[in-house]
C-alpha cells in the first residue's frame, strides 16, 4: 500500500488526524503572512504538469512537484535530466524525494546541483533484523514500541545527519497502530533530538498536510530555536494546495514569511 491511499483507509495518522478536528478546511479568498507553496506534490498519468498548473492557479498556491530516485522512477543521468528538462519549463519548484541512503551514487554532481530542494523523510525502518517496516502502511505491525522508537530515532538521525536534504519531511508520524501514544512517545528529549539536528544543518521542517504532523508544540519549539518550515500536501490528485491543516497550524503558531524555507532556483 503506497502512503498516498493509507489515508483514505485509514481515517488517521500520527494520531493528530483525530486529535485536530477542530482544524477545518480553510475557505477561499483568504489573506496570509506566509507564502502558500506547496512542495511536495507528484505527478500521474491523470494528474500531469499541466494539470497541475491549472489547480495552482485555482488555489494561487506555488507547486513544487518531486519525484523518486529509484530504480522504478528516476534511475539514472538520462532519467534525471529528462525530469529536469520536462519541469523547468514551468512555474514550479524542482525536487527529488530519496528513498534509500544511497541514492546520490547513482547521479553526477552536475545534474544534481541543478535540482531545486530534496525532501526526505524517515518512513522505511530499519530493524536490525534485515526487516525494513514502511511505517505509514495502515498494517504495520509494531511488536515492542520502546524498541520500534530507538529505531525509528536512529534513522531519523542518520537522514537529518549525513543526508544531503533540505527538508525533513513527515515529521513525527507515528505508525496508526501506537498513534493513540503520539504525546507519549514524542517526548520533550525526542523532540529536541530532532531540532537539533535539523537546526546544525540548516534543515526545513515540513508541515505535512496528509499525516496532520507535526503539532503545534513541536512547531513552536522549532520555530523558538530558528528553524525554517515547509507546507507539502503529498498529493497525487486534487488535494494538492488544498493545505488546509498546513495552514490552520501554521497560523494558530503564529508562523510568518520569515520563518518558511523557499528553494532558491526556480
């Protein structure tokens, strides 16, 4: 199950689906103090770049569309430049979404200066045991939580530490079955683990509108310490720019254009 359809299955995510009920679509025209780009959105055969651009100008959001090195999506150079080529001739923000730890071996330097941003995030733990759990499947399986979260730590380290990424994307989410012990889990000491590092490299913190993650209290404690965010939807249809818990958040903390990441080419 790809995390784009666990949603619809599932009702809830982190725990903060259920816990935000209160936070409501948000309606048209509205004014904000930070910029509406959404960069985490992806392209189908039904939802194409053009497609895409419509519903941007529909919502006045800015896009920034990504996609994944990897062996069934971009491989290799030719692939890479091919997604490059498509894109700049659009107003969108160019990304890549690594899934692996290796992914940059497979490009040359000179193609991947060329890319915008890159938004990676946590969601393939490793266990130790050669079993790897995709976290946001709806049946994922947590045997002891204790251990599942030294793990689910040590690998959030490993991509904010020595991965070359400008965001950190899916913060905080929590596999649906513990997310009844998100508060719990995500304790002061975890939190602070995570800003710290983001914060020693310079890493934007998304704010994802799919997982509702993550909450106010981890967003102002960021935002206290400096760090800069994003709004990314993870969508591959009609939801994208919709950002309607991205932007109930980000104002209930009080977040401005100052305190947003904006990719620097397009």
């Amino acid at each position: 199950m790809e995390r784009r359809t666990f949603i619809k299955n599932a009702g809830l995510a982190g725990g903060m689906i259920i816990m935000s009920p209160h936070l409501a679509n948000a309606k048209a025209p509205e004014e904000f103090d930070f910029p509406l780009i959404d960069l985490h959105v992806h392209l189908t055969n039904d939802y194409t770049i053009e497609r895409m651009m419509e519903i941007a100008k529909t919502r006045n959001v800015k896009f920034g569309i990504l996609d994944h090195p990897a062996d069934w999506a971009i491989s290799n150079d030719a692939d890479l430049r091919k997604y490059i080529d498509k894109l700049r001739k659009y107003p969108v923000y160019i990304g890549l979404q690594p899934i692996d730890l290796e992914w940059t071996k497979r490009f040359s330097p000179e193609l991947l200066s060329q890319i915008d941003y890159v938004l990676m995030d946590p969601q393939r733990v490793p266990m130790g045991n050669g079993e790897t759990l995709s976290i946001w499947q709806f049946d994922t399986y947590v045997e002891d939580t204790e251990e599942f979260m030294k793990r689910y730590m040590a690998y959030s380290m490993e991509v904010l530490n020595n991965q070359p990424i400008n965001i950190f994307g899916w913060p905080l989410f929590l596999p649906v079955c513990i997310a009844r012990d998100y508060y719990t889990l995500w304790t002061q000491e975890r939190m602070q683990q995570i800003i710290s590092a983001a914060k020693k490299r310079n890493i934007a913190i998304e704010i994802n509108d799919m997982a509702h993650t993550p909450h106010d209290k981890f967003i102002i404690m960021a935002k206290a310490q400096g760090l800069k965010f994003t709004f990314g939807s993870d969508s591959r249809n009609q939801n994208a720019g919709r950002l309607a818990y991205s932007k109930s958040v980000a104002k209930k903390c009080n977040l401005k254009k100052e305190d947003f990441y904006i990719p620097g080419k397009s």
